[in-house]
C-alpha cells in the first residue's frame, strides 16, 4: 500500500522533481482547535495572521481545488492550490510562482485540551531530479534553509495571535524576513 510520502514521490517525479528535506515549526495555541481551524481556514484571512503577507487573492474556495495568491511585502507573488482538505484538521497546499509550485505546505490543528491546540507546518522543498547533489543541497539552503524556520515560526505565532486576541497581526510583527519582508 502507498504511503502519501510514496504518493508525492510519484507525482513529482513525473514533474522531473523529488521532495527535499522537510522543515517543520509547531506551537501550542492556548485556543481551542475549532477556533484555530476557523482563522486558517476562512478565506481571505490570510494578511490577519501572516506579518510578511500584504495582500491575498481568492481564487476559488474551499476544500481540494481551492486556490489563492499571496503577495508579500518583498514584492513576491505565489499562489497556493489547495491539494488536500481535512476539515477541522488541516489541509496541504503547493506554493510558489503560478507556473512553478516550489515546495508542498503541510498545516495540521491538534487538540491537546478544551483550550489548547497545537498548530504544525511542514514545508517540503520541492527540488529539480536532474541537479547534481551540491546543487540540490545549495538550493535548498538558500530558500529552506534556517529562514524558513523563521518564517514558519512567524506564521503560527501570528495565527496563536488572532486565535487568541481576535486582532489582526501587524507587518513583521515577529520580525523581518530576508525574503518576504520589505
């Protein structure tokens, strides 16, 4: 039986890419589950828990098909397709330049009380089969590297914000980001 790792190793490889090494931040969210799931998955919110996003699109919501665009303070511009939806639980998106998804984002809400949640978030690099070891591993340094912990870090604190504050996040409100951050 396939695993959803096998499964992604099958797609991307049929894209002449492979999954890289997968970052993963996670905070416990004095908020109940259902009211983390309701800031990450209302559609819109994005720029009310992302202090490095300015403006998001929808393109189409909710559930697997759903689509958005993100641009962030830096100037960058992604769009995120929603590739899998678990009501209440979380969902996995691909990311990056609308021709070109960079890697697949993994957000999961865990009950761990009445009160409290833990929020994850996986990335998953996506990198090109073809590039030579040094390469891939330079690549992935620079976009993967110790920023996207960073980064990572900033969006679940900022979603433990409006979770439990009801207000909106403030541009790098945890800090600037080489990449993202104006």
């Amino acid at each position: 039986m396939k695993t959803d790792s096998d499964h992604l190793q099958t797609e991307l490889a049929a894209r002449g890419l492979e999954p890289g090494e997968a970052v993963r931040v996670s905070h416990l969210i004095e908020a109940a589950s259902d009211r983390v799931w309701q800031v990450i998955s209302q559609p819109g919110q994005l720029p009310r828990y992302h202090p490095f996003c300015q403006a998001t699109t929808v393109l189409k919501w909710s559930g697997v098909g759903a689509k958005d665009t993100v641009s962030y303070y830096s100037g960058v511009h992604y769009e995120r397709d929603f590739v899998t939806w678990l009501e209440g639980v979380g969902f996995d998106i691909e990311v990056g330049p609308p021709s070109r998804k960079t890697a697949r984002v993994e957000w999961r809400v865990t009950a761990q009380g009445e009160q409290q949640s833990e929020l994850a978030i996986t990335v998953i690099p996506y990198l090109k089969a073809d590039l030579s070891v040094s390469r891939k591993r330079a690549y992935q340094q620079r976009l993967f590297g110790d920023t996207i912990a960073q980064y990572l870090d900033s969006v679940v604190q900022g979603v433990g914000h409006v979770a439990t504050t009801g207000q909106a996040v403030q541009k790098n409100q945890f800090g600037s980001h080489p990449l993202y951050s104006d």
